[in-house]
C-alpha cells in the first residue's frame, strides 16, 4: 500500500500539476487585470492634481501681475502690424510672478516685440529663451507635451523672426479665455479676460470674479496645444495667429472635430485635454474646476464680441465671458 503524502521522504515532495499551475497563472492574471485600471487611475488622479496645481499657479501670477500692474496681462501685445510678425502673449508677461524673471529678462520683453528683439543684435539669447520647456505651462496627463515641439513649429514657421533665427517654442498646455469668437482681425477686443492689447482689470469683472474663467488647458496630441512665449501672426485668426496664446467659446470643449488652421470650430481655437470627461479650468478668483465635455454649449449663431449678452447663450458661453450680465456658477 502507498505511504501517505505526510510519510513521503525528505527530497520526494509532490510537485504542482499543470493544471494547478495554469489555475495559479490564471488567478494573478485575474488580479492584474483588476488593479492595472485602479493603478492607472490613480496615476492619472495625481497627474490632474499637478495639472491643477500649475493652473493655480498661473491664475495667482495673474492676480499678482493685476496687483501690481493695475491690470491682469494682455492676452497678446499687438504693436507690431507686419504680417506674421512674432508678438509675446501673456505667458511671457507673467514669467516675473511665477518665479521666472530671469527668463523674463533674458526675452528683453520690456525691450520690443518678440520679432523685433529676434532681429536685434540681442537675437540669440531670446531665440534660446524662446524655446525653454516650463514645466508650469505643461500638464503631466498631456501625451507629447513633455516635448511639444512639432506641433507648435507648425504654429511658427513663416513668422518674420523665425525666418531669419529658426527655433521651436515652448509649449503650453494652457490658453487664455478670450471670450466670444472674434470674427475679424479689427474685431481685437473681446467679452473674455485675455486679447489683444488687453487690460482687464478685476473691477470690470461684473460677473464675478468667481464665475468668469481666466485659463484653460488645450492638448497637444489632438488640438496643438499652445506656445507660452507668443503668437506668430497678430493679424491672424487661425490657429497660427492669436489661438495659439487663447481659446473662444464658440468651440466646444473637446470638440471632436480636430483642429485645424482656420476652423472656427476646432479644438485648435478652443479648450480640450486629455483626461478623461473633460478639462481644467482656473476662474479669475484663483480658484480651480473641472469642466466635463457634457456642459451646455450653445453659441448663437451672429453673436461676437460686441453683443455677447444673449440669454440663449449656454452655460459654458457664459463662463468664459465677463460682462454679459448672465452670470452663472462653475459646475
């Protein structure tokens, strides 16, 4: 009679079936495929914590820059009307109050325009500085925006300081609001925080400063994200003009329809991102929110700048304009 497995001697243990193996390899199987979801969430949770955190940044260096200038930043500086002129945008402005003034310096942005400071004699400082990655104008959940190059040399090849020093500018996975679509080049100023020649003050906000957003994100993969240092073309209105520094609200956020250069209603004009549902936003208190795809957008169709205060405007119009009098709280 066969001795018991418990009488079995030292060297002569009983090894695993196949069958118990396979059941071995299909359990941990099992738990992976359970936790890689949770693992992966919560990844992604504290990536959008740190693209929040750089929002916030960002919106506290406007109010500083308010504080201190009388005026939040101009969305761009129009003072240089030749066609695909370089100008800087509000994300050089502000470099002083998000612990970058030596960048700032460097730019000689109190010196002249982005293209004339790239033609000046100073030109190659400011073409290095021009093409510095910030981490605070790059959100982490952002595929390819750790480089961001490609798509935003696509915004800038042409431009009359990139003619004669080519370079590629830093991205940045956040735009300014600029309001209401704009429909002509003359048609600069805007029911949003940020535009041409620009300077709100936080007084003018008569919506509250609670419920008007200041900053947005737009992604790189899908939208072309941004470029923190400027715009190419002040003249322009597609995206290798004022958009790539601000966004309207005439494009849905998200918009699946992909960008592109001219397209009005393109995510290459608007706000988008890359985390699931939605984006971020950070309003002119300081403060900020998660905006998901499904807020009621309704653009009414001949409504600009200049009469923006229709109520049949939706929600996401009306947050992304300051003094339409159809105020309404953040989501």
């Amino acid at each position: 009679m066969a001795r018991p497995d418990h009488h079995r001697p030292l060297g002569q243990r009983r090894a695993f079936t196949l069958v118990e193996l396979l059941v071995v390899i299909a359990i941990i199987g099992t738990l992976v495929g359970m936790l890689l979801p949770a693992v992966q969430a919560a990844r992604e949770a504290a990536r959008r914590s740190q693209c929040g955190n750089n929002l916030k940044q960002l919106a506290l260096g406007a109010l500083n820059h308010e504080s201190a200038q009388r005026s939040l930043p101009s969305g761009w500086v129009y003072t240089d009307t030749r066609t695909n002129a370089e100008s800087w945008a509000w994300g050089a402005l502000l470099l002083p109050t998000i612990e970058q003034a030596p960048l700032h310096a460097q730019l000689g942005i109190s010196r002249g325009n982005l293209a004339a400071n790239l033609l000046s004699a100073q030109w190659q400082p400011v073409t290095t500085g021009v093409q510095t990655v910030i981490g605070t104008f790059l959100c982490p959940s952002d595929v390819g925006s750790g480089a961001g190059l490609v798509h935003n040399d696509r915004r800038f090849n042409g431009g009359i300081g990139f003619a004669a020093r080519p370079y590629t500018p830093g991205a940045s996975n956040y735009v300014g609001v600029a309001g209401h679509y704009v429909v002509t080049d003359a048609d600069r100023a805007n029911s949003g925080l940020l535009y041409g020649n620009s300077r709100v003050r936080l007084a003018q906000i008569s919506d509250g400063t609670s419920k008007t957003l200041l900053f947005g994100e737009r992604d790189t993969r899908n939208c072309r994200s941004g470029a923190w240092a400027g715009i190419r073309n002040p003249q322009g209105t597609g995206s290798r003009g004022i958009w790539t520094a601000v966004g309207h609200a005439r494009a849905k956020l998200n918009e699946s329809v992909l960008p592109w250069d001219n397209d009005p209603l393109g995510c290459g004009q608007g706000f988008s991102s890359l985390h699931p549902g939605g984006a971020l936003f950070a309003s002119a208190a300081g403060s900020v929110h998660f905006i998901t795809d499904d807020i009621e957008h309704r653009h009414v169709a001949g409504i600009t700048a200049q009469n923006h205060t229709d109520p049949r405007n939706g929600v996401y119009q009306r947050l992304l304009s300051r003094d339409d009098g159809l105020s309404v709280d953040i989501p």
